[in-house]
C-alpha cells in the first residue's frame, strides 16, 4: 500500500491521525534543523515537516515518494490560505522513494508554462504536473462528460464510428494508411464521420452523437491543432435547419453558462442568424465577433462617382468610429494597415464647421498645392456652427454635392472618424476585417467577460477556383442546395446557397454543418457541377449513393469543436494549452517522435517502396 488517500482527502478532521501519502516532491525547503518538502498529486498539495532532517536523504525535487506521519496543526503564523490543506501538515515519519530523478529536470515544473514550447512538448509528460496545465486536462475532462450526459439527455444515441475507413473527396488533405492485405490501397483516416452520420440517418437512427477524433493533414494555427482533433458530432433524421439551430443553441448555451468564468455572460437562445453575404460585408468575415460595436459598409457605388483614382473600380469598405483620433493613432493605424498588406489607410474626420479642428485642417491644407480649394471645403459654406466639414487627406476629391450622401450612407455626426478601404471584393472584405478588429481592440470598445454566439447561414452552394477556373464546393459536398434540383438545373452555380451554416463565438468558428442531401438525383447533379461524373461519385462515395437509393430519410446536423470550446472556456490562446499531447505546430510528435522511420520489413509488408 502506496497511501490511504489523495492529498485533497486530507483536513482538519484527520488531525491526530497516522496517514500514508504519495506523491511528488514539488519542493524542498531548509530552515535549520527543520525541513520541509511540498508534496503534490493530481489532486493537491501538502506540506510535509521533517524533523528527522536524515530523512530528507537522497531525495530531489520531482522524485516520486510515499511518506508516512501523523496529520498535525500548522502554527497560525504559517497557515497558507491559498491552498486547502493550509491549516494542516504531515510530520514524516518515514518515507520510500517511489520513483527517483536520474536526471537534470529540462524545466522548473512549477514554471513550465513560461518554458519554449518544443521544450515542453518535448517533455510534456513533466509538463502536464505543472497545475495549470493539469487543471486545463481536468477542466477538459468535465466539459467532455457533461457534453455527453447533455446530449444522453436530449435523446441522442452514442455511437462511434470507424477510424479506418476510405479515402474521399471531402475538403481537407487526408492521412492515410496503407493495407498489409491487400497490396497497393490504402485506408483513410476520418476526416470527420460525415458519411458514417448520413449512413446513420438511412439505418433509421433518430438522433446520433459521439465526441468524435477527426483526421486532417492541415497545417496549424493557435485555433486549429495539426493532425488531429475532437468535435461534438451530431446528426438528426427529419430535422430543418432550424431543428438543428435549437439543439446546437440548447447543448452550447448550457455548456457555456456551467463552465465559462465566473462573471462571463452568455448569449442566450435564439442567436443572432447572419447571412453570409452579411457577415462578409459588415464584418470582412464569416467568422463575426459580435463583442465588437463595429460594422463595415460598403461605399463602392458613391466613390465610382467622386474622382477619387485609386478608389474607381475597386470595392470601397468603410468603418466609422466616434472621436476625433491623435496623429499618434494614426499613424499607429496607418502602421498596422500597411503589415498587412494595404498601401495606406485613408480616413476623414467630421468636425463643426468653424471649429479649431476645421482651421486647423484648412491651415495644413493651405500649405498643399490646392490652398483655396482646401480652405473653402473646410470651412464650409457661409461658416454655420451647425455645419459639418470633412478634416482629411481625400476630402478635396469628393465633390461639395456628394458629401450630404456619404453623411447618410455612413451616419457620420459631429467628432465621427471614418476609415476607408479599397481593393478587389474579397481581399477588400478581408482587410476591412483586420482593421475593424483593430479599431475595436486600440479604441477599447469590445465588450470584455462574454461569449457572443451567432449562426452564419446562407453559404455559397459553390466557388470558382482562381487558379484553375474550376467550379468547387464551397463548404460541404453533401449539403442541399436552396432550391433543390431546379436551381442546380437552372441558376448560374456561383449564385446557388446551401442550407450551411456555422456557429461562431467571439470570431471563432465552433462548428460547421448542413441540412444533408438525401436525394440520389441532387447528389448525382451537385457533383457533376463540380467535376465529379456519377462514375466517379459512386466509386469514392459509393456506400452513399447505395444508401440513398433506399428510402433516405432528411437529416441534418453539425459538430461543434471540442477542443475550440475548452479553448475558449479557459481564456487560452493558443489550442495547445487544452489538449493533453499536442503536435506541435510542424505536426511533430516531439516526445514520442511522430513521424518516424520505419523497418524495411514493416515496409515490405505493406508493399511500399521509399522514393529518394
């Protein structure tokens, strides 16, 4: 016998009592004739006396021990209220080394999170005794059975799905593995159970889940981990879109609301349902964080008819912001603008006609080639204390007429800041996303201590590859279209939606998922657009196009991020923090040494031959 309980076992009420703890050696204190050692678990810690100081012999902080004594009263003096075994200590009486350091440790553990992050993969089984790291590992744990009791409860069945299945065209780069048995093929990792789900639905399952592995070889991001990851994946059969909405709000809003931190507020149902097209315009993404007051508009239209060159012919986004900005935040706008790519970053503030503000910007005009042009715009005409007058670089080029309509389009009132941007739609939508994102973070207006969930719904059934023309799917091969096989026969594919939609929380997307195709007929023409012929779909979506010759039933679902969740639960950056043995961000096993060479014989095996 080791011990008689864990270090959170222990209080007051075993004062008196001879107990027998393990753990580790967290650390080793001498004070004179008397030593102490800070003994740790998974569950907590304790202070441990050694009076017998011979005791302490041979041992080194992190070796693993079992110490035997009796629980005592720690003097008031050195109660540790930070910890709830603080009041109490355990005098040693004996203690047996369990385990034994061999070794200089790479890292302090009590300090690991400020260590490099290859360092502490590398050794991250020491890492993972660090507390906070552990707590992240407990706190994973919780969220995942609670997930699975909340779905139970919710009339879902739990079933798992293959690892080893067939490869397919689903999106994503596929892992894949070859077969001993049967030379040259080769199973796939799942990207995600997607077919396994709709196969699921056509067996007559009602509503399936599973806390489901999922396989991409994608490269990493501090939101996405390499290789591998878990999603709450969940299907319904003669569900809508608004079915699905209902059980995705219910399972996240009470995850959120039992386990975000204290003082956090929760979107409560329904949330927020933004198209697609809306959310590219208003907030340069798909990924919208509503915590930020800000919203994009679009100024193309007017700004073809000012003589404004560098904004003709070009998708013009603009963003307001209340308050007249130092030249120091400007300049630190026009810094950041120009990292990520922009030429520059055009603004014009509004001020009252007659103001210092206005003289002052009629006075460094005047220095400029077009002195009385400049003069008499910022001043305004017959100098009304009520009217309002443009202070910035590109306020010459729009014409006196004009600027009653960029008031209205933009709702610009006294002390307003306007910011614009201009380029191609996709990459203008893009970087007016960075900008508001910026904005909102430098003027501090984003709303702290909340998860702010929306759906974003009314995705594009389809897009054209720039580099090869091609037509592809946009979000998920198996969606429904809106409009069903008469808009795949007759509307242009760029302008086909689908019934896909994703949950987004403060700008990151939690989940994607779709109203399936259970239509043999849609699925056999949403491919052909695509590129695929019915060949080729019944050869790499085979099961698929059997199933839904049999009496397929509509179903659709989606797969909230596990992982994406507790990321955002525990205030970490970084998605590594969360996961118990994470690649690094090279898709590296760094403690293990994932991927490795193989024998030649294990070659052989599998009929593969290595080219140099």
């Amino acid at each position: 016998m080791y011990r008689d309980c864990t270090l959170n076992q222990i209080s007051e009420s075993d004062i008196g009592k001879e107990m027998q703890v393990a753990g580790w050696v967290e650390n080793i204190r001498d004070h004179g004739g008397v030593s102490f050692i800070d003994l740790r678990d998974m569950y907590g810690v304790l202070q441990v006396v050694m009076r017998d100081t011979s005791l302490l012999k041979g041992i080194s902080r992190e070796d693993c021990v079992s110490i035997s004594g009796p629980v005592e009263k720690r003097d008031e003096e050195t109660y540790n209220p930070k910890i709830p075994t603080g009041t109490i200590e355990l005098e040693a009486h004996s203690v047996e080394i369990l385990g034994k350091v061999n070794c200089q440790l790479p890292f302090e553990v009590m300090t690991s999170r400020e260590t490099r992050e290859d360092l502490r993969l590398k050794y991250r089984f020491l890492d993972l005794r660090n507390r906070k790291v552990m707590d992240n590992m407990v706190f994973r744990s919780k969220v995942i059975a609670f997930l699975r009791e909340k779905m139970t409860q919710m009339g879902f069945l739990e079933v798992q799905t293959p690892i080893l299945c067939a490869s397919s065209p689903e999106g994503a780069r596929d892992y894949i593995v070859p077969s001993r048995h049967y030379k040259g093929k080769f199973y796939a990792l799942p990207q995600a159970p997607q077919q396994y789900k709709q196969l699921l639905m056509v067996s007559g399952v009602d509503k399936y889940f599973q806390i489901a592995p999922c396989f991409r070889d994608e490269d990493a991001r501090a939101d996405r981990s390499p290789g591998e990851f878990y999603q709450l994946d969940f299907e319904m059969s003669f569900a809508t879109q608004e079915d699905v909405f209902k059980a995705g709000e219910e399972v996240l809003t009470a995850a959120f609301e039992k386990f975000a931190p204290e003082g956090f507020q929760v979107t409560k149902a329904p949330y927020p349902v933004i198209s697609y097209e809306r959310a590219m315009l208003e907030f340069g993404t798909d990924k919208p964080d509503l915590r930020n007051p800000l919203r994009i508009i679009d100024l193309s239209d007017f700004f073809g008819r000012c003589s404004f060159k560098p904004f003709h012919n070009k998708t013009v986004r603009a963003i307001k912001i209340h308050g007249l900005q130092s030249r120091g935040f400007h300049e630190k706008m026009l810094k950041f603008a120009m990292e990520i790519g922009m030429p520059g970053l055009g603004y014009l503030e509004v001020v009252a006609a007659g103001s210092a503000e206005a003289e002052t910007a009629a006075s460094a005009e005047a220095e400029g080639a077009a002195a009385t042009e400049a003069t008499s715009a910022a001043m305004g005409a017959a100098g009304s204390a009520d009217s309002l007058v443009y202070k910035g670089p590109i306020d010459k080029f729009i014409p006196d007429e004009l600027k009653a309509e960029l008031r209205a389009l933009a709702g610009l009132e006294k002390d307003d800041t306007i910011f614009f941007i201009a380029d191609k739609k996709a990459r203008a939508a893009s970087l007016a996303g960075q900008i508001r994102n910026e904005l909102g973070e430098k003027l501090g207006i984003c709303e702290k201590n909340a998860y702010r969930f929306c759906f974003v719904n009314d995705f594009p059934m389809f897009e054209k590859n720039e580099e090869t023309g091609k037509i592809e799917f946009t979000h998920n091969p198996f969606s429904m279209p809106q409009g069903g096989l008469e808009a795949l026969n007759t509307k242009d594919p760029l302008e086909v939606l689908a019934f896909q939609y994703d949950i987004v929380c403060n700008g990151v997307e939690l989940s994607s998922g779709a109203v399936r195709n259970h239509s043999l007929e849609i699925m056999v023409k949403a491919f052909e657009i695509a590129g695929y012929d019915e060949e080729v779909l019944k050869q790499k979506f085979g099961a698929l196009y059997n199933a839904f010759q049999f009496g397929a039933p509509p179903h659709a679902g989606m797969a909230p991020g596990v992982d994406r969740m507790i990321m955002l639960l525990r205030n970490e950056e970084n998605i590594r923090e969360i996961i118990p043995f994470p690649m690094s961000g090279n898709a590296q096993d760094l403690m293990c040494g994932a991927p490795n060479e193989v024998t030649e014989q294990q070659l052989r095996e599998v009929h593969i031959k290595i080219r140099q």
